[in-house]
C-alpha cells in the first residue's frame, strides 16, 4: 500500500509541476516562417543592384532565419525542461519505490 501511495505522489507531483512547463504544442512547424523568409528574400533581390545592396538583402534574410532558428531554440527548450522534469520524477519514484522495497524486504526477513 506504501509503494502504492508513493506512486500515485509521484503521479500526482509531475502533473503539478509538469503543467507551467508543458510545451505549447506549436513545436515543429517552423515552415511558414522560412517560407516567408525566402519570398522576401526573392524580392528583395530582384530589387538589389550591386554588391551593396546585394549584402544589405543578405543580411536582411539573416535576420528573417535568425528569427526562425531562436523559436526553434525555445521550442527545444520547452521540451527539453518537460523531458528533464519527467526524468526527474521517474528516477525519484523508482528510487523510492526500490527504498519501500527493500524496507519491506528487511522488516519481513527480521520479523522470520
């Protein structure tokens, strides 16, 4: 019964602290923004005359990808804490389920 209630804590534990960091669920659809990226890339170029201009329109569609590619870091981030935070309540109720064990298993081969 002890092993039991240990578990249903543990349960009960990750789904409290796991809420505020549960992924938002938008994860993984990161196509749009480099679509957009790329067609105002396009026509920025077609508008760019010279080496100048053609570095300034680089640059421009730099900082379009460097804005996708940060979303994609937080996205990861996100997971990354709600993965650490199920390990961490996994390892801490296997933990105590071997410690309730092996009290049992001691109680039980003391009382024989």
């Amino acid at each position: 019964m002890v092993r039991f209630s240990w578990a249903a804590l543990m349960l009960l534990g990750f789904f409290i602290f796991s809420m505020p960091l549960a992924p938002s669920g938008e994860s993984g659809d990161w196509s749009q923004g480099v679509s957009s990226a790329a067609m105002n890339y396009t026509l920025r170029e077609d508008s760019a005359h010279g080496a100048p201009q053609q570095a300034v329109v680089n640059g421009w569609y730099t900082n379009d990808l460097l804005a996708v590619q940060t979303k994609i870091a937080g996205d990861q981030k996100e997971q990354a804490q709600h993965i650490t935070l199920m390990l961490f309540f996994l390892g801490l109720g296997v933990l105590g389920d071997r410690v309730f064990h092996s009290a049992g298993a001691f109680r039980d081969k003391r009382d024989a």
